[in-house]
C-alpha cells in the first residue's frame, strides 16, 4: 500500500464532563468534606463581617446618644467635660495627639525593623540570627503594663539628654523647642511606641523576605550585583507588599494603645506645637483614665471618641489595602 495515500486517522474524541460535573469542579467541593470546609469557611467569613457590623451598629448608636447633647463641636472642641449639665466635649486633642504620636512611632520603628529582618535573613550567621529572633519574638509577647511601667521609670528619667540636645541643635524649628519640663510628651510617647510595635514588623517582614525566590538571588549575583544590590533589586521588591502589611500591624497597635501611654503621658487637652512639651493625649489614653469614674452619659462620650478611632483603623487598613493593590506586580504572590 502506497503511504501517501493513507488517512491519517483523527484520535477519539475526549468526553466532554457534564454540566453538573463541571460546576462542582468549579465550586472546589466535590466531596462531602470538602463540601463542610468551605460551608465553615464561608460561614467565618459571614461571622466576622456580622461582627463588624455590631460593632459599628453599637458604637453609631451610642455615640448619637451623647453627640446629640454636646453643647460644644465633637469635632473642633479643646474641652472634655461631661459632667457639666450643658456638657462640653470634644475631640480634636485626642485625634492629634493619636495621630503624631503614631507617625513618630512608625518614622522611628519601620526603617529600624526592615533592617533588623534584613539582618536576619541576609546578612546574619545561623547561629547569631537564631538567638536574635529569638529575643524579638519574646519581646512582642510582653505585656503593655511592663512597657508602660519600663517607660515611666526608666525611659522618661533618661530623656533629658535628648531633649537637651534636640532643643540646642533643632529647636528653632518650633517642632524640637524644650522648655525644661517633664519628659512626658508626645515624643517620649512615640518612642516607647515604636519599641512597642518594632517586633511586630520585624517578625512579619523577616518571614516575607524568607520567601523571596532562592533563583532571583541567585541570577542577580551571577549578573554581578553585590549584596546591597541583590536586596535593592530582588529581595526589597518581593517583600514590599508584606512590609506594608507588616507596618499596618504595628500602626494598628500604635493607634490602640492604652496603658503604656496613660503611664508615660502628662494628659492636657492642649495641642502643643512642640513634640517635647508635655501635654496632649490619645484616644486609648482618654477612654482608660475616665470610663471608671464616667457617669453613664460620659461612657456614651467615651463610646463616641472610640467611634472616631474605628473609623480612623478601618480608613488606614483601607488605604493600606490600596497601596498593597496598587503594588500586587512587585508582591510574593505573582513571582
């Protein structure tokens, strides 16, 4: 028989899956315990959603209840007095201070923790990193109260100095100017801050920068790169996303304090233009020294000034959510 002439024989047709078939591909759950895992999954994610909800629900509600009495602007008002029989409140203090403070933490701690992890897991021996994150993680399972007792007692006498020469070298900013009083200021209080939420975002940002692709290294030192380079051109990229992730934690730490700054802070509802002068206060700060001795009237206040925080803590996830969408191309995730 002539080759040329033969057929070339087409193979069997591949049969087709059902329509059944292939929406419960789709859906990931063909068997009974996959079926119950994604029903658990699923329902966790309602719960927390619902949770949200009541909280939000809870806090509008309450904090309508003490807004609609105000005799004075919730929102530009240097006063809190709730005991008065035309009460006055407002929390405008509150909101700078929670604020500055939590930029001086993060300004302090973020760059400080970056290195500290790209120590770790680029530059460290085994035996020195091991010991070393060690010490980190421990650090971030201290209670408040011990950096809060820690910082009036140790940190807020050795202050001086630094004032001292802040004021000498920067006072005539305005933001540095000392007047020789207490420590206890919206400096100090971003410092103990940022010792507070460094191992948080160390220990976050040391993982992400474990993840980074052995071959991305790898094919930037055969091009060359020295070790600054390799982590400038591959390992910083990669792990952006989760260093932002990692800040967020911290901030949002940062934001909810509450002993650790009623310990260190002299509380005035003063906004002092210096960083230095004692004075200010926190949202945290304010509802812990007065929800014990608040009337009923001055807790709905208190849930009032906590309102304006969830809302601040939902905006800076969101904006974080965003900045972490807008850089998915550099992210872990897509390598």
């Amino acid at each position: 028989m002539d080759i040329s002439t033969q057929k070339t024989q087409a193979p069997p047709p591949t049969p087709q899956p059902s329509v059944g078939e292939q929406k419960r591909a789709a859906r990931g759950a063909t068997r009974p315990g996959d079926r119950i895992f994604l029903g658990l999954s699923r329902g966790s994610g309602i719960l927390l959603l619902v949770i949200m909800a009541a909280i939000a629900v809870f806090l509008s509600y309450r904090a309508s209840l003490a807004i609609s009495k105000d005799h004075g602007n919730f929102l530009t008002t240097f006063e809190w007095n709730t005991g008065l029989q035309q009460p006055v409140f407002g929390i405008a203090v509150l909101a700078f201070g929670t604020i500055v403070s939590s930029i001086v933490a993060m300004l302090l701690a973020v760059p400080i923790a970056v290195a500290i992890a790209l120590f770790l897991t680029h530059y460290a021996p085994r035996k020195l990193s091991g010991p070393i994150a060690y010490v980190i993680d421990l650090l971030a399972a201290v209670p408040s109260i011990v950096y809060g007792l820690w910082g009036a007692l140790i940190l807020v006498p050795h202050m001086n100095g630094l004032f001292s020469w802040l004021n000498d070298y920067l006072g005539w900013t305005g933001i540095f100017s000392w007047e020789e009083g207490a420590p206890r200021s919206m400096l100090t209080v971003g410092i103990l801050l940022a010792i507070m939420i460094l191992p948080i975002i160390t220990n976050v940002s040391r993982e992400v920068f474990r993840q980074v692709p052995q071959m991305h290294e790898e094919a930037a030192l055969a091009l060359g790169a020295t070790r600054w380079e390799v982590i400038r051109m591959s390992v910083l990229p990669f792990g952006r996303s989760g260093v932002i992730s990692a800040s967020m934690l911290g901030l949002g730490r940062a934001l909810g304090e509450t002993i650790a700054v009623a310990t260190v802070l002299s509380p005035s509802f003063d906004i002092q233009a210096s960083l230095l002068d004692p004075g200010g206060g926190t949202f945290a700060q304010n509802i812990a020294s007065k929800f014990s001795e608040a009337t009923e009237f001055g807790r709905d206040a208190l849930i009032a000034s906590g309102l304006v925080l969830f809302v601040i803590t939902l905006l800076v996830n969101g904006a974080a959510r965003m900045i972490i969408a807008r850089r998915k191309e550099y992210s872990g995730a897509n390598a």
